[in-house]
C-alpha cells in the first residue's frame, strides 16, 4: 500500500474516534461546566445525606421504641427458625458436649464446671421458654439495635459538623416547620441549588444507610436493617444550599482542574476530527484512485486465516487498551493513575489508539476485497480451521466409530471431573464408585479393545506393504475393525492371486519369447539351409527346383507367421479399424467352409454342419469376420483327431448369433483354457505342425473389437468353441 493510502485510513481513524467522542461526552461539555456533571451532583448529593440522617433529620429512637410491638407472626417466625424445644435442647448439649470433654481431659475442672453451668442455664431457658417470653426477647432485641443506632449517630455527630463546613445552607421541614441554618449565605457562591415546589423539596433519609443490624433475636426474623425495623423514616425540606467560592475544598478543585482538561481534550479531539475529515475529504477527490487501490502485502496473502483473524483479534485487544482509558479521559473521570496530567501520556495513548484503528480497517478492507475476489475459499481451503473442519467430518465417515470417539471423550472428561471431585470431597466416592464400575470400565474395556484391533490391523498391513502372505486378520463382531479386516482379507487375497497372475504371465512371456524364437527359427533355418545348396554348381536342374519350391514354401511361411504377429500387436494397441456393414453371417460361414473343403478331405474328417433355419444378418467388418471363422476352421483342421466328427453349427439365441464349432482333439490340451488364448500357444506343444499359435489370440481380439464374445469349453478331449455376436 502507498503512503497516501495509509495517510488516508489515518485521516479517517481520527474521524472515527472524534465522532463517536462528540456522541457519547458531547452534550456533556457543550454549553456545561463542572457543576453540571453527574460526578460533583453524585458528590454533592453524597454529602447531604452523610449530614442530613445527623444534623438535619435524625431519628428519635424513643419514639420509635415506644412504638416498638411484637407481632404473633414474628413469635411463630422466631420458633420455627429455632426448631421445637428438644431440637434446641440437643443442639445445645451438643454445642457444650465437646468443649465440656475437652476440659476433662484437659483436667480443666473449674472450665468444665463454667461450661455446665453455662449449658444448663440455656437449657434451663428454653424449657421456660413460652409466647410471652419470646414476646419479651424479640422486643428487647428490637430496643437494643435502636440504642445501638442512636449511639452511633452520636458518633458521627463531630464529623457531620465537619462535612458541612464547605456548605452553606438555609432548610425548613416542610412537615415540623422547624429551621436548619449554617454558614454565611450572602457569601459569593460558586454553586448555589434551590430546593421547592417548582424545583423539588429536598428528602433526607433519617436512617443511616450504612448502618448494619447484627443480632441474633433479629436474624431469625429476617432483620438486617432499619429500614425492616422501623420502615422508611425521611424528612423534606425547602431552601437553599450553596457552596462558597472560599470554602470550595482542595479535592474539588483538583476535579474542576481535571474537568476542564478533559473538556480541552474534547475540543482539540473535536477540532482534530474536523481536520482530519476535511483532509480525508480532499484526499479522495484528488487522489481517489490511489486511495482505492489497496494491494494485499504477498507477506499478508502467504499467511493462513487465523493468522489474520489473529491479527485483528491482537489489534482490536490493543485498540480496547487505548480507547477505554482515552474515553474515560474525555469524560473526565478520575484516571490520574493511569494518565494524570501528563499531555504525554495522553498523546502517546491517542497515536496509538489511532495506529490499532487504523489496522483494523485496513486488515477488514484486504479480507474484503480477497471476498470480492473469490479467494476466500482459497484461504479457507488452506487454513488450519478447515483442515480440523475435514479431520472432524473424516472422523464421521464411519458414524459408528464417530459417535464411539464422542461418547468416550465425553466418559473420560467427566470421569476426571468425577475424580478431581472425589478429591475435593471424599464423600462423593459413594456416587462415583458404582458410577465408575458401571459406565468407566466398560469404556476402557471398548478402548482397550480398538486399540488391540487397531494393532493387528496395522501389522497385518504393515507385513502385506513388505510382501510378507499372511493369514485371515481375525475380528470378531461387526464393528469398523471387524469390517476392515474382512476388507483387508479381501485385498490379501488379491494380492495373492496378483502374485500368482503375475507369475503366470512370468511364465506365459518366458514361452512366448521360446515359441516366437522357434517357430521364426525354423523356416529361417531352412532358407538359409537351401540357399548354400544353391549355390553349389553341381545341382541338377531338378534338385534346383526342388530346393527353390522350399524356399518358396518357407519364405511363405515366414512371411504369413510375421504378419499375423503384426496384426495381433495392432489389435492389442486398439489400432485395428473396422468397416461395419450388413452381413449374411451364414453365407460367410458356408463360404469359409467351402474354402477348405480340400484339407478336410484330406484331413480325412466328418464336417457336420447345422446352418440356422433362417439366415442370420449382424453389422460386423466381413473382411475380420471371415478371419474368425477361417482362423476356427483351420484350428479344427490341424488339430481333430483323424477319422472323428466335427460338429459345426450356426444358430440365433436370445438376439444373438452363436457360432460353434465341437471336436475330438489330436493333442492333450490340459486344464487352463485360458492360455489357449495367449499369442504362440499351440495344442502341439512339440511344435511339429504348421501354424503359428495366433490363430486363436486373432479371433479373440477380432471378437472383442466387435463387442461380441467368444469361450472355449474342454471336456478331456472334447473342444468347444462358441462366438457370439449381436443380430440385426
């Protein structure tokens, strides 16, 4: 931000502070003067009623004591709070008792003795005890308390006569008519006050408010003060009070002295908000874009929101530091322990109370505009409080769990409570012990437990992260714990048969690599065989053309094995097009079967063909699709038992067409279908028919890429084959 920027806010911090000083001491010190604030009328008023129950209206106390009745209600009150005459008795014996076995085994005779004594007088007492003599105890303790009032306002007497020395007065009892006159009343006034019918009588109390009642009679009937006693005893009067300008005391002028500072205060604060707000004011018709454009510190944007909200909390402490005092100083309160009549002290308050103000509003103006600019989430997504905010709700992801963890907190703080109290108290073991027994123990026991639940968790994951195979994580219940080791027994299993996949596929690319090598090596080794053959001159024409048909068949072969890899690789990476149309997938079949009819002649094998009754249409690439029934055929071909049957058969079910092919193996497939599939896998393990071994993994990837389907069944030596693909 720019100094101008910061000149500004000051300017307006200054304003603040001046306005709401004009609201709240303003009418205060427009127009008034010290002996019109609430502090010397507090004084003043202090004064006549220390002097008025003494001098002016003082209490007849044998007046009121021959009015003085005892009430029937009073006598009942006085017995109940007393109890019946055996409850007094005991609680008499048993007030003595101790300090009568005390002396005894002091060997105290003579205090034993004073002490019995002194008992069965009490005891005595109350067995004479009847309506007339607690008639008679009320009324005397009544009597007393007033003699003990009137001798106190004697005492008071020689200081009331001092009090009223800086006072002059001239009063007449409205009621009694009777004058009170003291001091020179012509004397100039520095403050004069008028009581009568237009401005109101004066009323003086004739009770001492600070006077207390302290007897044991009394207090069992609720007596504490006069005013219960003898009621509401005031007088009014008319006249005149004035304080004379020579007898204004020391401490009064101290108090005007300080009034007039604050009201000079007041002024200068005044003045100075008037300046500061016309500054501000031509600040911002001058440099208005200046005073507007507050960048954020990196340093203030960088810190999290409660480091900000912080910042403000400090500021606003400090700002209530300042202005509490400052006002308290304008209002012309009595804070000369805080600033005296040091200027100083006043000055430095005021700078720094601005200086918080200020702060305040710049540090509300940045948050502001980081709200007008949608970086509040922003912040809040980065703050501490909205990462406890997430820790509390992932705490609730599993209510169970959550609401366990709330209970127990709650068990534990009371239970320290609990003990803390049972410290305290001993006596509160009663209620706690079974409460611990029954609600404690429980809880520890559930604690206990997740702990251990927790434990077996965390090391049957730790041994998994280490590749270690473990056992069934055993947890009995249907708590969280329970249901995540049956999770983790879930995913063990996973990884177990991960590892077992991944050897498998360990294995499975070992053979690949093998197969690759050899069925690549063969033909290759024959061309390169027949090729030095050729080039020995020797070589009738026949034998050169025989061992060129070789090449020839092996350069075929080698060709048609590298370009289905090729095509396999490319249908793994997704990169095979399709170019779907309408197709009679019968006439497809029949024509693939008519292709080979020659190798199945020779073959010497029983094709047994079932075509649909009807002919069957679906949306597939012809092209790929032959491929799928040319690649089935000729598998079935290679790899049928000579002289057996092969079932072949095309039919619709449930929308789909089903194309199957069942015969008699040559070779010993095995267990694993699966690997039927994988590229270079042959039925001839030995490798000794043509082929490649991608016959199968070619018509799966074709089938898929359609988004048919196709299984293989093995029943011993019953193969079976079934593709299926979605009719039109």
């Amino acid at each position: 931000m720019k100094n101008i920027a910061w000149v500004f806010f000051v300017l307006i911090s200054i304003v603040l502070f001046a306005v709401t000083s004009l609201v709240s001491v303003g009418p205060k010190y427009v127009g008034g003067s010290y002996f019109d604030s609430e502090y010397f009328k507090g004084s003043f008023e202090n004064k006549i009623q220390e002097i008025g129950p003494v001098l002016l209206s003082r209490l007849d106390v044998d007046k009121e004591i021959e009015k003085l009745e005892v009430e029937p209600y009073e006598i009942e009150e006085y017995r109940s709070y007393y109890g019946s005459q055996i409850e007094q008795i005991k609680s008499v014996q048993d007030q003595y008792q101790e300090l009568i076995n005390e002396a005894e085994r002091n060997g105290e005779t003579v205090i034993k003795e004073e002490l019995e004594n002194v008992r069965d007088t009490k005891i005595e007492d109350i067995r004479k005890m009847n309506d007339e003599t607690v008639r008679e105890k009320i009324l005397s303790a009544k009597k007393e308390v007033l003699h003990k009032y009137d001798a106190h306002i004697s005492n008071l007497v020689s200081q009331a006569k001092v009090n009223q020395k800086s006072l002059a007065y001239t009063l007449t009892n409205i009621e009694t008519g009777e004058s009170f006159k003291f001091g020179d009343m012509k004397e100039e006034a520095a403050y004069t006050k008028v009581f009568n019918q237009k401005e109101g009588y004066l009323t003086v109390s004739s009770l001492d408010q600070n006077f207390s009642v302290q007897n044991d009679e009394l207090e069992a009937l609720s007596i504490f003060n006069l005013y219960e006693l003898v009621g509401d005893e005031s007088s009014q009067f008319s006249g005149t009070f004035i304080i004379p300008k020579g007898m204004v005391s020391n401490e009064q002028l101290a108090e005007m002295r300080y009034y007039e500072q604050s009201k000079w205060f007041f002024i200068v604060t005044c003045i100075l908000g008037v300046l500061a707000a016309t500054g501000a004011f031509w600040l911002y018709r001058k440099e208005k874009e200046e005073v507007l454009k507050i960048p954020i510190p990196s340093r203030i944007k960088q810190l999290k929101l409660e480091w900000r909200v912080g910042g403000i909390l400090v500021t606003v402490f400090g700002l209530f530091n300042t202005y509490y005092p400052l006002d308290r100083r304008i209002d012309g309160h009595t804070y000369n322990h805080l600033l005296g009549d040091n200027i100083v002290n006043t000055g430095l308050l005021f700078v720094f109370m601005i200086l918080f103000l200020t702060l305040i509003i710049v540090q509300l103006i940045w948050l502001i505009k980081d709200y007008r600019n949608n970086e509040v989430n922003q912040i809040w997504g980065n703050s501490m409080s909205q990462k406890l905010v997430g820790m509390m709700q992932e705490a609730f992801l599993k209510r169970s769990l959550g609401n366990q963890l709330v209970i127990l907190l709650f068990v534990i703080l009371f239970a320290g409570l609990g003990f803390g109290g049972v410290i305290i108290a001993p006596v509160l073991i009663l209620a706690y012990a079974p409460l611990f027994v029954v609600v404690v123990l429980p809880v520890l026991y559930l604690l206990f437990k997740h702990v251990a639940n927790y434990n077996k968790l965390a090391l049957a994951t730790e041994q998994m992260a280490k590749g270690q195979i473990i056992g069934d994580v055993e947890i009995r219940g249907k708590s969280v714990f329970a249901e995540h080791a049956q999770h983790l027994n879930k995913l063990r299993e996973g990884v177990r048969m991960s590892q077992s996949e991944q050897a498998k596929s360990e294995r499975l690319k070992t053979e690949l690599i093998t197969n690759v090598s050899h069925d690549l090596r063969t033909p290759l080794t024959s061309i390169i065989t027949y090729t030095d053959l050729l080039k020995k001159p020797d070589l009738t024409d026949e034998e050169r053309i025989s061992y060129v048909e070789i090449l020839d068949r092996k350069s075929q072969r080698l060709k048609t094995l590298i370009e289905d890899l090729f095509e396999v690789s490319k249908m793994a990476s997704g990169n095979m097009e399709l170019h779907k149309q309408k197709v009679d997938l019968t006439q497809l079949m029949q024509q693939a079967l008519a292709e080979h009819e020659e190798q199945i002649q020779r073959a010497k094998l029983d094709f047994r063909v079932t075509p649909p009754a009807k002919n069957l249409l679906a949306y597939v690439d012809g092209q790929k699709w032959w491929r799928v029934l040319d690649n089935l055929i000729v598998n079935a071909i290679k790899y049928t038992l000579p002289g057996t049957r092969v079932y072949v058969t095309l039919k619709e079910e449930d929308g789909c067409a089903n194309f199957i092919i069942k015969n008699v193996t040559r070779y010993e497939l095995g267990e694993n279908v699966d690997e039927l599939f994988e590229r270079f896998k042959r039925a001839d393990t030995s490798r000794h028919t043509e082929g490649s071994g991608l016959g199968l993994a070619i018509s799966q990837s074709i089938v898929d890429l359609h988004g048919g389907s196709m299984r293989i069944e093995v029943d011993g030596d019953l193969f079976k084959v079934t593709v299926s693909i979605q009719t039109v």
